[in-house]
C-alpha cells in the first residue's frame, strides 16, 4: 500500500508531509476505534529470539527509531505500535528554538536520500520533560533516548551548561542519553567534537550521572566526516570518561558521487539515506576493531533493508537506527528488518 500512497506524499514538502502523516498516525493511534490494535496487528514485531540487552538496558528488538524524526516525544506510543524496539527523542535544547529558515528539508529520490537543516527547531527540554513524565506513567516498558543539544545562540565556551540543564531535566524520565556534537546545522557545534571540549562536556556529565546514585547510559552520536585520527581521538576519550558506546553515524556533508541534480544535491544540510551507508559502516567498523569491542556502537545510516542492518551488525554495532529509509520504504521496514535478522 505505501508504495501506491509515497509518490503522493513524494509531490508536497518533505517537512509539511512528515507532520501531516505523523499528525494522523497520532490520531489513529489514539482515537480510532481499535487502533493501536490495528497498528500492533499490521505491523508490530511479535518475534522471540531478537531481543537482546545493550548498555544495561533490555530491548525487545534491536531496530530503534533515530533522533530528529520526533523532536518532541509527542508521537512515540504510535510509532512504538509499528515495532520499533526503542525509540529516540530530540535533539531537544534547553530553551525552545524555532530552528532554521524554510524550506530546510530535500529530497533526494535518485539517491534514496535526504538533505535537512532544521536546526534543532523543538519545544524545549521543559516541554519534552513532562511529556515523557506522562508516557513513562503509562507505560514503563517502553525504551527511549533523549538526544542533547545546545541551543543556537549559547557560545561554545558555554556549551556545556546546555547540556547539564538538559541532562538533569530528562534524567527521570529516559532509559539514556545522546550527546549530540555532531550535527552540521547549528553554527560551530562541530568544533565540540575536538578532544580537549569534547572530554570536558562528557567528563562533566558522567560526574554528574555518578552522583545521582542511580546512572543512565550516555553515549556520543559522530559526524561521518571525521578523520581516522580524529575516530582514534574518539576512542580514547569514550574510554577515558566512560561514557556508555558511541552511536554512529549523524548526517554527513560530503555530497561525492550523488545522481540528483546539484540544484537539490549540493543544499546546505546533513546528507542521509543509501548514499551514507557505506561511510557509517566504515566507521562502525574501524571504531570496533579499534577499541576491541570494549564498548557498544549504535549503526545508523543508509539502512534501507535487512541487509543494509546486517552490515551495520557484522562491522561492530550491537543496535541499529533508521531515520530516512523509514521514510523511504515505509512502515514496513521494521518487520522486514527483524524478519530478515532472524534469517
């Protein structure tokens, strides 16, 4: 069925069509007379033999949803009923921010991609606080990450205190932590990822987790882009401040090797989708070999197929994540990827 609906959905703007289908799964899941039903019976993952645990925490199955799709955990109990075993919220900040000018999300169909600049637009940490407060009474089971950021106008030298005020605001209410650094639509936060700042903010948290008394993992989402010494700098500091693993990788800016045409291919933004899986596993798989499987890697880019998590799997990760081939493929990817794991 969705390969009949996407080429109608394909001829309206990408964002205005992701809030309208959200939008409306919401309201199906939520009022629709035997909807979650509907939803758990179509396409929800009943399958024994996926579930494993990862960084302390239990999953049902290892197909999550990644970070920027649900800004602010308004749509995760409809969008669990699809089968994802664990789903990731944000990047949310601590002040709510409108994000960047529109249009600010493309489409690349020949390449089964997408280009965003979004900018981290979200309702705040306040917001998304209380409304994972609310999910969590509900229903304990459900597994979600929140992914950090810092708001646009906070300067780097205080980029930490961004951080701190979403780590503290959220620790109650997710199952863990993102540190994003690595998106390349918020002016210079990029630079974060350079050891010395980098050490420092996650030093600072996990200072913060221990005190708490009870800990949550936190783990630091990548930019493709990054050198081999800079993964090897990478390594390091995730052994050194004991952060929890690693997810790999956020969108990239390379834009090599593209079919679409330059007018939509070379727009500022973060490149997602097939043109990013090969770099994303490369990078899954250097960070294994060279930290030796000491911490967990989250797989994220160009999964479009069973396969496509396979490989994310055999090169390092202990989870996988999608995002674009979600949109791409459908609300069917989710089985068709445990189907094709258990294969």
């Amino acid at each position: 069925m969705y390969r009949f609906i996407k080429p109608i959905f394909f001829q309206f703007d990408p964002e205005n069509v992701h809030h309208f289908v959200v939008q409306r799964l919401k309201w199906f899941n939520d009022f629709f007379p035997f909807g979650k039903t509907i939803l758990r019976s179509s396409f929800g993952v009943h399958i024994k033999g996926l579930e494993r645990e990862v960084f302390g925490i239990k999953f049902k199955n290892p197909v999550g949803l990644a970070a920027g799709f649900d800004k602010n955990g308004e749509y995760i109990e409809a969008l669990s009923n699809l089968g994802f075993g664990f789903i990731e919220v944000g990047t949310v900040t601590p002040l709510p921010q409108p994000g960047n000018d529109k249009p600010r999300m493309f489409r690349l169909q020949d390449d089964k991609a997408l280009i965003n600049r979004m900018g981290f637009n979200n309702k705040g940490v306040d917001t998304l606080a209380e409304r994972l407060r609310l999910l969590k009474q509900k229903d304990p089971a459900l597994v979600v990450g929140g992914n950090i950021g810092k708001n646009k106008n906070t300067p780097n030298e205080e980029a930490v205190n961004d951080y701190i005020k979403c780590f503290d605001r959220l620790f109650d209410v997710v199952d863990y932590f993102v540190v994003n650094v690595s998106s390349p639509n918020t002016p210079g936060l990029r630079e974060l990822q350079e050891k010395e700042p980098l050490t420092l903010l996650l030093k600072t948290l996990q200072d913060r987790n221990a005190k708490n008394g009870v800990s949550r993992p936190i783990l630091l989402k990548i930019a493709p882009d990054l050198t081999n010494d800079q993964l090897n700098d990478i390594v390091d500091i995730v052994q050194t401040t004991g952060i929890a693993g690693i997810i790999a990788t956020n969108t990239t800016i390379d834009r090599d090797g593209l079919y679409t045409p330059e007018k939509i291919s070379h727009e500022t933004g973060g490149l997602s989708g097939k043109p990013l899986s090969k770099r994303s596993t490369e990078v899954i798989k250097y960070l294994s070999e060279r930290s030796k499987g000491s911490f967990p890697i989250i797989g994220v880019g160009g999964i479009h197929s069973a396969e496509d998590a396979k490989e994310k799997l055999a090169a390092g990760a202990s989870l996988v994540q999608i995002y674009t081939g979600f949109i791409y493929e459908g609300p069917g990817i989710i089985k068709t990827i445990c189907k094709g794991l258990l294969k």
